[in-house]
C-alpha cells in the first residue's frame, strides 16, 4: 500500500520531532534486564499522545493494543527498548556532520523512535485495524543474554493468536527473513590451585580453561548452512602469585540450521567430558538459548516480504536484501507465525560505542514506517 499525499506531507510535518524524540530516547540507558526507565518514558509518551489502553508487563514490554477482542487474530509491530551496553547513566550522546553518535542510537532506538510515531497516528486520528487486532510492542530482551525475554513473554501471553511479527530493527534495505539460532553458555573450570611456589605443580584453572578454549577452536564447524563460534569472555584467578582455582568463560555457538546446531552441541558435550575425565571440574550454565526457524507458510511468509519489499523500492531506492540473523523475528518463525525484521534509518557502528545515526535519513525511515504499519487498517 502506497501512502497517500497527504500521509506523506504529514511525516514531513514530524521531522524536528522524530529528531527530538530520538535524542531524548537514546540518552535514556536501557541495558537489557534493566529496561524500566525507557518503558516508563515510551508508556508515558503514548499516553500523553492519545493511546488508551497502554501497559508494561512483567518482561517490561511496552505494549499499545489496538482492535484486539479475547479472540481475534493478531498482527504484532515491535522495536526493542533495550541496548547492549551496561550504562545506567544517561547514555553520551553528540551531533557532528549530519550524525548522531550514541551507543544505541540506531540499535534500535531509531527504529523505536519510528514505530513510537506511527502508532501516534494511529491512536490519535482512531483508526480501526481490518480483520485483526493490532499490538505495538516496544519490547524488551532482545540483546546479548536478554535471551529474547520481551517476545517469548509476548508470545506465551498471546499463545496461538498472534498471525504475523513485523519488527523495526537495523539498517534500511535490508530485511532479516531467516532465524540464526544459537546457545550460550557459561562454562567454569575450577581446581585445586595453591601457591605459585609452595604448590608449584598443582592444576591451573586458567590453564586447563585455555587449553578448553584452543580444544573448541579446532572444532570443524558442520557443512549445512552456516555456522560459527565464539569465545566472548574470560575470566579467573586471584592474583600473579596464585595457582588459579577458578576460570570462567561465555561460550556461544550459532546457525541457520537447526541440524548443524545440534551437532555443535555434541562437540561441546564431547570436549567437556574430556576434560572431566582428568579430574578436573567444568561447571556448565546455559545462559542463552535462540531457536532457528521452524516450519513457515511459504506463500504468506513471501507475501510479508513482498510487501516490505515494495514499501523499500518506494521509500529506499534499492532493493530488499534478504538475510539471516538473530532478532525477536526468532521466537515467531520457531514457531511458524510470518515474520521480518526491517530497518527505519542508515547509519554504521552498531554495538559500538562509536554507534551513529545519519539524521537525513531518518524522515525517509518514518515513511517506511508509516507504509508498513498502516497496510493493516481501514482507509
């Protein structure tokens, strides 16, 4: 659906807006699990703004039902709230050349920024979903070990209703339409250590953490789809003159394949035996657990990336690049339910603290926005 005329002027009227808003949004520090005061804000702003009905549930989704009864189907439009960095001060924010530079700036609160306006409208002008109930969702979880906590709480409460996920997040042009699932894990290593002189001989949890480490490395990742590993912490020991005790490290291992997870989860399970067969005790947490997709109607999951496909040549200029990933898009193509994750601005350094947003192109993220949105109620 091609926005008319005078939707298009109205975006336009909200370009000082969108900026304000995105500069006050990306200040607010939202590390995952601790999410509360940019739910707060946003709860707020939609309230002050005419939506009725707004909550935060226990996962700290902010969640903006619009035409949902107890039974019809429903139409899910998300943007996480939440970043990967652990500030819990206002996060630095400068603007420089046409850029804004925020950690988080684009990932997502841009996008978040974007679909805030669009249900605005919505809720201001009382438009009516067609066939369907419609949540807005600024959800929480979606990095590092929030493990998804906003959409698989999203998805348990409205278990079975929800028919199609569409969620703003990442660059313009590109669209992710295949789940990566992945496992993580902490793993801990803890000996018998001692003195570094006087117990000279004993075993290092360092040691035999590293030598875990080079073992994992040397795994030959499986043919089917692509897969990879990573370690992304370490940790240990008490000082220079100490035989470690204890080391830990974060583990993941990722895929487009469900086949090929399952067999990186073997070659753990076989290297952590390994070692426990020298006596050595290695503690295994699982910290984070991502699913592929699952069994996806073919002809409605192209019919949602066609139409984001359009809404991008008309508002982007190129064409839709299609990509796997690991996004909220997880937890609904797991299980099924048509889902893509979309862009609403252009920017580069995402998970960076040298994270920026081009500030031209966010006008034309909102038309996008806009279009996306507003398919799925009555003229």
């Amino acid at each position: 659906m091609e926005l008319d005329q005078k939707i298009l002027d109205y975006t336009e009227t909200l370009k000082d807006e969108q900026y304000d808003l995105l500069l006050t949004l990306a200040q607010i520090p939202a590390p995952s699990g601790n999410e509360e005061k940019r739910a707060e804000f946003c709860k707020e702003w939609l309230e002050k703004n005419g939506a009725e009905g707004v909550y935060i549930d226990e996962a700290l989704n902010v969640i903006y039902p619009v035409g949902v009864t107890e039974r019809n189907p429903l139409i899910v439009f998300a943007a996480h709230s939440d970043v990967v960095f652990p500030d819990v001060e206002p996060l630095p924010l400068k603007v420089e050349d046409g850029k804004i530079y925020c950690p988080g700036v684009g990932d997502d609160t841009a996008s978040m920024t974007a679909l805030l306006l669009a249900a605005r409208y919505v809720a201001i002008n009382q438009l009516k979903p067609k066939d369907c109930g419609i949540l807005f969702v600024i959800n929480s979880g979606e990095e590092g070990l929030g493990n998804l906590k906003g959409t698989r709480k999203l998805f348990d409460d409205f278990n079975g209703r929800i028919k199609e996920f569409i969620t703003f997040d990442g660059h313009n042009c590109r669209a992710v339409t295949q789940a990566v699932g992945s496992k993580r894990y902490k793993i801990e290593i803890d000996t018998e250590g001692g003195h570094s002189y006087g117990a000279f001989g004993n075993r290092n949890a360092i040691a035999y953490l590293a030598s875990l480490i080079d073992t994992l490395y040397t795994v030959k990742v499986p043919a089917k789809g692509k897969t990879t590993y990573n370690v992304g912490t370490i940790s240990g020991g008490t000082s220079v003159n100490t035989i470690a005790q204890h080391a830990e490290m974060l583990y993941e291992f990722r895929s487009d394949c469900r086949e090929s997870l399952e067999i990186m989860e073997k070659h753990l399970a076989a290297a952590i035996e390994f070692y426990r067969t020298k006596g050595v005790s290695v503690t295994v947490t699982n910290v984070g657990d991502r699913p592929c997709s699952g069994d996806v109607d073919e002809e409605k999951m192209n019919e949602l990336c066609e139409r984001a496909a359009a809404a991008t040549r008309r508002y982007y200029g190129c064409e839709m690049k299609c990509e796997s990933g690991s996004t909220d898009c997880n937890i609904p193509l797991s299980l099924g339910v048509p889902a893509i994750c979309v862009g609403c601005y252009d920017g580069a350094g995402a998970h960076t603290r040298e994270e920026y947003v081009i500030a031209d192109s966010l006008p034309t993220g909102l038309k996008f926005a806009f279009d996306m949105v507003l398919y799925y109620f009555q003229a």
